[in-house]
C-alpha cells in the first residue's frame, strides 16, 4: 500500500492541536480528520476517533502495524513541516515604488 496524497487541511498556531490532514492511499482510499499534536515528548499524529459513552475516545482507523503507522507518520509530518516552510517564507505584500494617486476632493456643489 502506497501513501499517494498527503492534505494538510487546516493548520493552528495556537495550542496543541497544530493541524489536521487527509492521507491517501493507492490513490483509491482516504482516511480524513488525522490530527498533528505537538506533545510533551515531541510531535505526533492521532488517528481519527470518536468519544465513547465511558468518555474515553476510540480510533475509528488505524494502522496494525506499527512499520505502516510510522510511514504514515512521517509522510504527514513531511508534508506538514513543508507547509510551515512555505507560511514563513510568503512574503507580505510588497511595497511598491509608485505613491498611490491621489484622489480629486469631492465636490460640494
């Protein structure tokens, strides 16, 4: 199985949660709703789950194999540090050389 698309769909500067993503596979399946969370021992991906009557959350999918979590893993971590990359090299509008017209006052008559 082969990780075709990885969408970074939303990112947060602020807390924990600092993204969620899309990652496809084969071309053919997608798995939506990963959250990236930056934690006490670093970052990590948590898998898309839904709280449990007892309060505790379930992951709804997930890999069974801890090789295929970490390819996962670090596709999406790949993809989403090249999205940082790219917010913090955006340039903001650049000034330009040519003062803006002025406009002509407007008449009171």
């Amino acid at each position: 199985m082969e990780i075709t698309d990885v969408k970074i769909r939303k990112v947060n500067d602020e807390g924990k949660m600092k993204a969620i993503v899309s990652i496809t596979f084969d071309d053919e399946f997608v798995v939506h709703d990963i959250k990236i969370i930056d934690g006490q021992n670093g970052t990590f991906i948590a898998m898309p789950s839904r709280k449990m009557s007892e309060g505790d959350y379930r992951d709804i999918a997930h890999p069974l194999v801890s090789e295929t979590r970490n390819r996962i893993k670090d596709a999406i971590l790949q993809e989403y540090e090249k999205v940082l990359a790219e917010r913090e090299v955006e340039p903001a509008e650049a000034p330009t050389d040519e003062a803006p017209a002025e406009e002509e006052p407007e008449s009171i008559f």
